[in-house]
C-alpha cells in the first residue's frame, strides 16, 4: 500500500488554499481533525503526550475552525493558521490531494479536461459491446501495481461533490519507486494528472497527456482496466474542455448527451404534448403560438429569435441577460455547457477555372471565448451572422471541440 503520511514541503499549498472559499477551508481541517493520527495537527517539541492531552488539543482546534465558520473569519487567516500554526511541518500527500480535489470542486473551470473513448479488443470474438468493469479499490491496486516498477506515484480516489464520476489524483515522482521520508522539492504541476470515470459510460475523462510520463500513466490505465480476454484501449475523441460538467453532459448516458443544439428541445419535453395533457390544453397552446406570428414587425422579430434559439438550443438561464457584458471571470458562465476553445480544419476542395485545376487550401477556424457557442449565438441575435446559414459545427448541435469539414460537413479522421 502507498504511505499517503509523507510528507511535503511547508507552504507548498498555501496558493491553492487561497483560491478555496471558507467554507471549504474549514471542511477540510475538520475532516483532517477527524482523520488522526494520519492528519492530526503537528506541535512544538517531539516529546511523548498522554492521549488524553493529544485528544484534548483536536478538540480545541476543532473549535477554533467551527469558531472561524460561525464568526466569517477572512480566508487568509484561517490559511495562515493552517499552514504556519496547525501544519506548519508541511502537508501529507494525503492532504495535498484533498486540497488539490477540494480546488476541483470550488472552481470547475481550473482544469482543462479532454474525452477519450474506450475501445474494448476481445480475444473471444464476440461483437457484443462490452462495459469494462470499474471498482476503485480494485482499480487503484492493478493501477499502483502496473505504475510500480515505471515510476514513483501517490494515488488518491474520491466521489465527485455533484456529478456522476469517480474522481481520480495521480502524482508522479522522478525519484524512483520508494519514497523518501519527507520530500525536499514539491512536484511540479505536470507531474499531476486527474481523471474522472463516470457511471455507464464508454468513455473516461482526464487533463491531456502533454508528457512521457503521462503517456506511460495511459498505457497503465489501459492495463488496470484491461480483463483476461478483453484489452482495453482509450481512443482519443475530439472534445476538450475547461469543465468536467461539460464532458458529463456532452458524454454520458444522459438524454442531453445525444441531444444537442436545436435538438435539445426534445430532451427537455419542451415540444410534444403529453398524451395526459387535457384537450382544452393542447387547443389553447396553438392557439397562443398563432397569435405570436401575426404580420407585423414584432413578430417577426419574436420568429427570428425563436429560429436562433432552436438552432443553437434551450438555455437554463434568460437568453436576453447581457452576457457580453459579465466580464472575463468564467466561474459565472454557464460552466454546464461551456467550450471555450473550438478549432476546425477546412479541406473544401475549389476548382482553379483558370488553370483548369483544383486544390484544397489549408484553412483553420479557431473560436477562443469565455463560451464559444455562446458567443456565436449573441452574433445571430443581434444581426451580424445570418442564423438559418450556420452549419451544425458553429451551433454546436455536434458536441465537439475540434474536427475537419469537408463539404460543409464534420468527417471522421
């Protein structure tokens, strides 16, 4: 089993703790307070204390912490008090991995998360698809396991606060397979990878591989979840995000997953009728959607926008809210829905009437934003883009963040 009590430089987290709300802040110190000897807060000298002494010391720090809640204490002194008075040692790997998946659920977009589909290779010939089977204390043990003799790793497996996954912390050390007693240099951010399995999915989410040591972690991930006749393999899909919400939405089994842009009106009952539904209802419902289309200038005004909202899909929030107007802090944008980054590469093929030749130029749109589709959308309602022109990979009725077009269509490469 890993030793989860090594030890970490002092400070070495005092900036992410920062970014936590108070509340946050005191959950974990009293969930370390409940978690001793592993967590329990270090003191001056290192001479033996009765237990009744060491219990009545938690106690009184519980208090300070319960204190600080009640009293709205600013978040720099109960940091201070964290890192300088009750850990002033350092932190544990343990701890450093509740602070870092705390981070997670404070501020989801933190993260750049990206999908990759799971491809399962029978040995046994059969065609039926085939749900590898995830149980995170199993997991976790093939995973440390196949990581062991590679490189030196800390791993650390909870339930996500509010969406359906199993979150997953790997830290990778370069100085081989045993730790020392306590670490003199803090692992560097890159050396740190997440991912997130979610319920009834084909597909497992996590930060992009963008070294060799992430690579080698993949090709361990396949092995864990690799079963005698089946091998596993994670395809690379082209949907990336700054929100784990996002992936779950776009991803899973949910009924949004499947329906996207104007289609999303299906998935939210917001089109047929309910055969319950009383006849009276359903008469004074179209007559009500007669009315709005009398010949006059508001009502085609009122149609204009109905089209652009059934090509680019129901908001949970008010369409007319000013949206350009909100600022750069993208914790208060949608974060359900949000891509801000989609790229496409154009292979169109033009003929050269001149030369009696075609080519095909090498063109890349890219869409950087807050909220991307968002942002197209606020185009179409105020007139500069043409809403009954704009293909399916501008409304992102598509689910995805990168792709090639060709003949105005999203192909497969």
């Amino acid at each position: 089993m890993q030793d989860d009590s090594i030890a970490l430089p002092p400070g070495s987290h005092s900036n992410i703790l920062l970014r936590l709300s108070r509340d946050s802040l005191v959950e974990l110190a009293l969930g370390w307070l409940d978690n001793v000897p592993l967590c329990q807060p270090h003191r001056v000298g290192d001479e033996e204390l009765e237990p009744e002494i060491v219990l009545q010391y938690i106690l009184d720090v519980r208090d300070v912490y319960s204190n600080y809640q009640l009293k709205g204490t600013p978040k720099r002194a109960i940091v201070e008090r964290m890192v300088y008075v009750d850990w002033f040692r350092g932190f544990n790997m343990r701890q450093a991995a509740d602070i870092e998946f705390q981070n997670i659920f404070d501020r989801p977009l933190s993260q750049k998360w990206t999908a990759s589909n799971v491809q399962i290779i029978s040995t046994y010939n059969d065609s039926n698809e085939r749900m590898p089977i995830f149980h995170a204390p199993v997991f976790m043990k093939c995973l440390q396991r196949s990581l062991k003799s590679l490189i030196g790793s800390h791993i650390h497996i909870v339930q996500h606060a509010s969406l359906p996954v199993v979150l997953l912390r790997i830290q990778l050390h370069e100085f081989g397979t045993k730790f020392v007693a306590n670490i003199t240099k803090m692992p560097t951010a890159r050396h740190t990878y997440f991912c997130a399995f979610p319920t009834s999915a084909l597909c497992i989410f996590h930060t992009p591989f963008l070294n060799p040591y992430q690579k080698i972690l993949r090709e361990c991930i396949e092995t864990a979840l690799s079963t005698p006749g089946y091998q596993v393999q994670l395809e690379s899909s082209s949907l990336t995000a700054r929100s784990l919400a996002t992936l779950v939405q776009l991803r899973t089994t949910s009924r949004t997953a499947t329906a996207l842009g104007g289609w999303s009106v299906y998935a939210n009952d917001e089109v047929d009728v309910s055969p319950l539904a009383s006849a009276e209802a359903v008469v004074a419902d179209k007559l009500a959607r007669l009315d709005e289309y009398e010949n006059d200038n508001a009502a085609r005004e009122r149609k204009r926008m109905k089209t652009i909202d059934a090509r680019f899909g129901v908001r949970s929030e008010n369409v007319d809210d000013d949206v350009e107007n909100r600022g750069d802090n993208q914790e208060g944008m949608d974060a359900e829905t949000a891509l801000d980054h989609v790229e496409y590469r154009l292979e169109e093929n033009y003929d050269d009437e001149e030369f009696d030749d075609s080519f095909i130029p090498k063109v890349r749109i890219l869409f950087e934003g807050s909220h991307v589709f968002e942002g197209i959308r606020l185009l179409a309602r105020n007139g500069l883009v043409d809403e009954t022109k704009l293909p399916a990979w501008m409304t992102g009725e598509l689910g995805v963040s990168s792709g090639v077009i060709a003949n105005g269509q999203l192909v497969p490469r």
